[in-house]
C-alpha cells in the first residue's frame, strides 16, 4: 500500500480545484481538508525478527516467536510478517 501525508494530499487537491474551476473555492477546499483531517492515521508497520526456539528431541515441535508480540509460531518456516501482528521480520 502507497501512502501520502495528509499535507500532501491537501495541497493536491487545492492544486486539482484551481485547474478544474479555474479559480480556488475556499469553501470546498476546508471542506476537503476537514474531512482528510478527520481520517485515522495508519500506525507505522513494526520491525522485529524471528527468535527460534529448537527442540532437540521433537523437531516437529520448534517453534518461532515474534520479538514483537511474543506470539509463538509451531512451524520453523520463516514468514516475512508475523500473522498475529502484522510486523515485518527482518535480520536475526
């Protein structure tokens, strides 16, 4: 997913009003902006890595945990994200 700053979008569609009507419209342009203000903001992706947990005796039985959330995985296949929290695994 591509994401731009609230400013940006803002500015944009200031830029789309004038050259749509030829002139600015205030009052839809802090209609626009009002309403972009009041959208949630995305939460930045979290950044963790696979701790790997072997068990020796039962193979079958190792597990990987998130340094994230700490939710633990019964598979030794490295995902990219975690499924539980959605952060992004990367290095050891």
């Amino acid at each position: 997913m591509e994401l731009i700053s609230r400013r940006e979008a803002i500015n944009a569609f200031i830029r789309w009003n004038k050259k749509e009507f030829g002139y600015s419209d205030l009052n839809r342009e802090m209609r626009f902006i009002d309403e972009i203000e009041s959208l949630p903001t995305i939460e930045e992706r979290k950044v963790g890595h696979w701790i790997k947990h072997f068990d020796d005796m039962f193979p079958g039985d190792s597990t990987i945990e998130c340094s994230v959330c700490h939710e633990e995985q019964y598979t030794t296949i490295d995902d990219n994200f975690c499924p539980n929290c959605g952060a992004r695994m990367k290095g050891e």
